[in-house]
C-alpha cells in the first residue's frame, strides 16, 4: 500500500514538475521527490543506508540551492494556471487508480522490486568481501577528512550569501 502510494505521488510529482516555474516550487517538488524516492528504496532493499545517505545527500544539494535562489527570487510570488492545476489533477487521479486498484500494475512492480533487491543484495556481496576492502576503508576516511577540514576552513562571517 505504501510503495503504490509513493509510486504514484512520484509520478505526479513529475508531471507537475513540468508546469512549475518558480525556482522555490521547484526545489520544494525535487525535496518531496527525494522523499518518495527515499521511501520506495528504504522499503524495498534489505539495508536502508544508501537510501539514508542518498536523501542526505539531497537534502544539502536543495539548502545550497534554496539559499542562492532566496537571494534572488526573494519577493516573487508563484501561482499555478487553472489549465495546468487541472491537468495535474486528471493526471494525478488517473495514477493512483492505476497504482491501487491495477492488478496487473502491482504484479510487474512487485517483479521489478525482487530482481533489484536480488541484485542489491549480489553487489552489496561482492563489495564487502572483496579483496579491495583496504582501498575503500583508505577512500571513506579520505572523504571523511576531507569533510571535516572543509568544515573547519568555513567561517560563520564567510556563509551564505546574505544573512538570515
């Protein structure tokens, strides 16, 4: 019930996506699409950490960009044509039936979810207990230094570009 959920909402997140063009809208469309992203990936592979670290990832990717685009599009509204709010609407209904009441929708969805955590599960194998393993503890805490002294060289004064 979830996953058909979260499906669907990410299919008319798509489409309204399309008819948006203010940049906040749009970074706030890109969040909830992370977010169902990060759902469907957390429900379906047997360790959730990617989808945790991918959402993460996102996340800092969207403050970034909130705080360039609030810079400039500060006092500039955003509203939606009736046109296009309707075609989301008949696009979104159209969706969720499809995603709750397709039979043959869910049978190939549940299918494609089993052959990916089946791969998910091969490769997570394979990288763990590899013979490389020294290489990729040298390449986390590489990146892991390199966080933290990029951290360290940011001052309060030298942040963002305007103060909140």
């Amino acid at each position: 019930m979830l996953l058909s959920f979260c499906l669907s909402l990410f299919l008319t997140l798509i489409v309204v996506f399309i008819f948006l063009n203010h940049p906040l809208a749009l970074a706030l469309n890109l969040f909830f699409q992370t977010l169902c992203i990060t759902v469907l990936s957390t429900s379906l592979l047997t360790d959730p950490w990617f989808s945790y670290i991918l959402f993460l990832v996102f996340l800092g990717g969207l403050l970034v960009i909130f705080a360039y685009v609030s810079t400039f599009a500060a006092n500039e509204k955003f509203a939606l044509s009736s046109f296009s709010f309707m075609c989301c609407l008949v696009f979104s209904l159209v969706t969720f039936y499809f995603c709750f009441y397709g039979n043959y929708l869910s049978w190939k969805i549940t299918y494609l979810f089993n052959f990916i955590e089946d791969l998910y599960s091969l490769t997570t194998s394979l990288v763990l207990y590899s013979v490389n393993i020294g290489v990729l503890c040298f390449l986390v805490g590489y990146l892991l230094l390199a966080l933290l002294i990029v951290v360290r060289l940011n001052r309060m004064s030298d942040g963002p570009l305007r103060s909140f």
